[in-house]
C-alpha cells in the first residue's frame, strides 16, 4: 500500500497529465464529420510517431559497446521516423484533395 | 540524463501543438492546417530532444547513426506517403500504425534489462511492450487484408476461444514476470512473440469490410503503448501524444461502428458472416438477373431527368474515378440532374470515396451523403450503381439473419431502374448474396468500370 502512495506522489505530473488528456481526446473528437474519420485517423497516427523521441532517449542512453540494443535502437528510430513522416505527408496528401474548388 | 528546463518547454509547446492540430483536423476548413500544426510540433520535439537531451557521454557514433535512421526514414516515409496511390491509402495508415507500434515493442525489449528490479517501471516496459507488438502485428494483417493478401477470413475452430485464452496467457504471463522481478530475457522474448501471435490471431477472422475500425482501434493501441514509454521515460511530450491518440482514437473507433450500425465487440468477436453467415450464404435467392448492353443503359440515361451514382470500392480499383467525371459532366451539360450518393463507409475507409472524388475535381456539391440522398431515389429516374455491393444491398432491411442486418444502406431499390456495373456476381466483402441484382428494376452491366464507363461516354457523346 505505501508503495502504491509512493507511486502517485512521485508520479502526480503525469497521472494528472494522463486523465486531462483523456478528456481532451474524448472532446476533441466529437461531432467529427463522416467525411473526415480517415484524414484525423491518419493525423491521429502521425500523432502517436511520437514514440520516436523514446526511440531516440533509447539510443542515447544505451550502452555504446551493446550492439544488440544498438541496432534494435536504430530500428525503432527508423521505423519511428517512417510513422511520423509517413503519417503526416499521406495525411496532408489526403486533405490537400479537400480544398475548396473554384 | 535530465530534461533541461529549455527541453520541457519545447515539449509543452509540441503537446500544445498536438492538440490543437486534432481538433482542428475535425473541421473541413481547417484541417490541411491543423496537419501541418501538429507536424510543426513533432518536428521541434525531435530536434529538441536531439540537441537539448544531455546523457552520460554520447559518443559521436551514436548521434550519426540515430541521424542516419531518421534521414532513411524520412526519405522512406516520404517517397511511400507521395508515390502510391490514393486508392491504397487505407493500407498505408495502417503501415505507418504498424511501424509505430513496432517501434514501441523494440523499445521495451531494449529497456527491460535496465529496470529489472523495478517492478513499477518492467510493468510499464511490458505493457508498452504488448500493446506495441499487438499493433504492429495486427496492423500487418490489416495491410494484407486490405491488398487482398488475405481474401477470405480465417477462422480457427473456436477462434473466439482460443483468441481469449491466448489473451489471457498474455496478461497472466506479463503478470509473473511483474511480480517474479525475472531477468530472463527468454521470457521476454516469448512474451514479445505470444503478442505478435494475438495481434494476427486478433484480426485474421475479421473481414476485410471492417478493417476501418480495427485500424482505427489498432491505431489508438499504438497511442497507448507511446504513452507507457512516456511514462517510463518521465517524458510529458509522449504521454501527451500518446494519450490523446489513445483517447481520440477509441471514440473515433466508436463513431465509425455507430456509422455501420455495428457494435466493437460484433466487429471484433462477432467477425462478418460468423455467427449467421454460413447459413445466410446458404440462403439462396430465386429468381434471375438481367442483363444490359451499354447502348442500352445509354439510352436510359439519356432520356432521364434524375440520375444518382452510387460509387463503390470496385470504382476505386479500375479506376475508374476519372471516366465517372466525365460521364457526370456530360450527363450534366444534357440538363440532367446528376449527383453522387456516398455511403459512409464506402470504399475502404469512411470518406474514402470523398477523397477520391474529391481528387478529380468532382463538386464537392454533387457528393450526398446518405441520409440526405435516401427519400430522392424515389424519384430518381436512373441509380448507376458501380462496383458497390454490401452498401446497396436491401437485405440490410429485410432479412435479421443477413450477417449486415441493420446496417444503414442507400435505399437504391427505391429508384425506377437500377443499372448495377459490376465485373462479375462475385459476392461483395462481407461475402454475401445481394436480391437487389434479381430485382425486377436491376438491370446488371457486367464488365471492368473503366471499360464499361469508357464505352458509356462515347455512347451517350454521339447521341
């Protein structure tokens, strides 16, 4: 039980962080159009890239002489960067089809 | 290894960039911006984290090759992002969903013999670990659904059962390994390929119809696997990011079942066509089809003074998109009354058929959406009906043991004639028999979109 109260002192930044964003997300979301449930999937996606930042923390705080997690770190950096770039260009791409014709 | 003030910053102003970007992706007129908002934001993340970061004595080689991993990625993900095409954007969302999830599963491999000891921060490593690789796996599958890989479902005997026992494995196995405090890196592997397992064995039953849901699901797993490393690396950027995904992404899932009529758990346990389908493609329907020339249906058209078409996925696929223009254009400069009548989930994806429309300068006008177009098939002298299937098929009203009863569909059969272009009576996704093509008004146009599209225009240019 202390161990649990140590938990949320030590962490009460980001409980607080984690249950405002819920509520943010649910809101944000609502009343979305039919029509534009691809494109914020698709932004949503992008959007959760940010994994790449762990990925990167991964690497640079791995031991230098461990080539395992090394390589495992560079995959997770390439393939962090695939989701963002990926994800943001095919999103634009996607809603550049959306503006207003003359 | 601390976050300098200057470095938190940067991260409150990207999590604020991120929210903002969401919502204004909601909007039709401010969607483009809220994208490129959001990108703005990532992109300040990454740099910050790479400049401002201090760890313990980096060597150079570790920054050129976290360099060299996002210059291939970006070239990668770019040339993927702009090279294919619209039609396989679905699978694209669900590669670039997979590759985030794949890389949160490398992360809690490579941590976990770090925090051993830690039961706290193994149980955060291995959730994100989990939830990561199921992603990654599912979101797979889902690619291969999509580009026909995978046609039909696969179903295991006891599917149901055996997902949920290997599920419960999953968590029970997790659990041990929480509380033992294990250093075995066995177990984590066999923990990390019991995941892959259950994300396949999670999605292959499912039908290909309803892979916009399960990537939309898949899509908010990845959030939160991102949120778990956020939270084992103290990181307020990634906990923002992967929450509000994980968030977002579940109503999102939600509003595309309501869009369907379908519940998640049916979607999920309840694959198309499991519970009732086999029967109901036994259920044969009597009766015969017509069948119509294009000189034929050119005439109809021509002497009709309302004309509705109903696009479908098989529009995509023979691209078609162009020609269905064109064929529009025309019939419209004859004074007739044409428009567009878009299904929810037509297409791959909800508002697929949009985008692609959308794509070669189709009004955004002559695009109706479903309940808006529905009491005008009455008078609607002509519904062209091409290459849809499940989204016109009237069993949806009549018949509870069809696998996509009460699913919302445009009331076509309403119209005068319906003239059905199709390449052959294959069923549709959901696999199933379709009364509307042995409906006294249909009439079936057998042969590729474009083909058959191709020859319309030239027709009706001559009369």
């Amino acid at each position: 039980m202390t161990e649990f109260i140590d938990f949320i002192s030590s962490n009460l930044q980001m409980i607080y962080i984690v249950i405002l964003m819920i509520f943010v997300g649910v809101e944000v979301i609502g009343h979305v159009p039919a029509v534009l449930h691809t494109p914020l999937m698709s932004g949503a996606n992008a959007i959760h890239g940010v994994i790449i930042i762990g990925a990167i923390l991964v690497m640079i705080d791995a031991d230098p002489d461990n080539i395992l997690s090394i390589s495992l770190g560079f995959v997770a950096v390439l393939l962090g960067t695939l989701n963002v770039v990926g994800g943001f260009v095919v999103t634009d791409r996607m809603l550049e089809m959306f503006k207003k014709k003359k | 290894m601390e976050y300098t003030f200057s470095l938190e910053f940067i991260y409150l102003i990207a999590s604020i960039t991120y929210i903002l970007g969401l919502k204004m992706l909601g909007h039709p007129e401010t969607a483009r911006r809220g994208n490129l908002i959001a990108a703005a934001g990532m992109i300040l993340a990454i740099f910050g984290t790479l400049f401002l970061y201090q760890g313990d004595e980096v060597p150079n080689k570790i920054y050129i090759l976290i360099a060299i991993a996002i210059v291939i990625g970006t070239i990668a993900g770019w040339l993927i992002a702009k090279k294919v095409d619209m039609t396989k954007m679905p699978e694209l969302v669900s590669l670039f969903n997979g590759m985030g999830g794949a890389s949160a599963a490398l992360i809690g491999l490579i941590e976990f013999h770090h925090y051993v000891g830690n039961q706290l921060y193994i149980a955060t490593i291995i959730a994100g670990m989990v939830i990561g690789s199921v992603s990654f796996a599912g979101s797979m599958i889902a690619l291969g659904k999509l580009n026909g890989t995978f046609k039909k479902p696969i179903r295991l005997p006891k599917y149901n059962l055996l997902n949920n026992l290997v599920f419960l494995a999953i968590i029970a196995f997790g659990i041990f390994m929480v509380v033992s405090g294990t250093s075995s890196q066995l177990f984590l592997y066999l923990l990390f390929f019991s995941a892959l397992a259950y994300g396949i064995l999670l999605v292959i039953p499912i039908g290909g119809a309803d892979m916009p849901v399960v990537i939309s699901l898949l899509n908010s797993f990845t959030g939160l696997a991102a949120a778990f490393a956020g939270f084992l690396y103290g990181n307020k950027v990634m906990l923002t990011g992967g929450i509000l995904v994980g968030s977002a992404g579940t109503i999102l899932t939600f509003a595309m079942c309501n869009a369907m009529n379908r519940s998640l758990s049916n979607v999920i346990f309840g694959a198309f066509g499991s519970s009732s389908g086999d029967e109901a493609e036994g259920h044969e329907i009597t009766g015969s089809i017509k069948k119509a020339t294009v000189s034929d249906v050119a005439i109809l058209m021509n002497y009709s003074q309302k004309v509705i078409i109903v696009p479908g996925y098989g529009l995509a696929v023979a691209q078609a998109q162009h020609v269905i223009h064109e064929l529009e254009q025309l019939l419209d400069s004859k004074g007739i009354d044409v428009k567009y009548a878009i299904h929810p989930v037509a297409g791959r994806m909800p508002g697929h058929m949009n985008v692609l429309l959308a794509e070669t300068n189709v009004e955004y006008d002559k695009l109706a959406e479903m309940d808006d177009v529905n009491p005008e098939f009455a008078n609607t002298d002509v519904v062209f009906v091409v290459g849809a299937n499940d989204v016109v098929n009237p069993a949806a009203h009549n018949d509870p043991s069809s696998p996509i009863y009460g699913m919302p569909i445009l009331e076509v059969e309403n119209a005068k004639h319906i003239i059905v272009n199709k390449r052959s009576m294959k069923p549709g996704y959901a696999g199933i028999e379709n009364e509307l093509f042995y409906n006294q008004k249909t009439s079936m146009l057998f042969g590729d979109a474009k083909d058959i599209l191709t020859k319309l225009v030239s027709e009706l240019k001559s009369m």
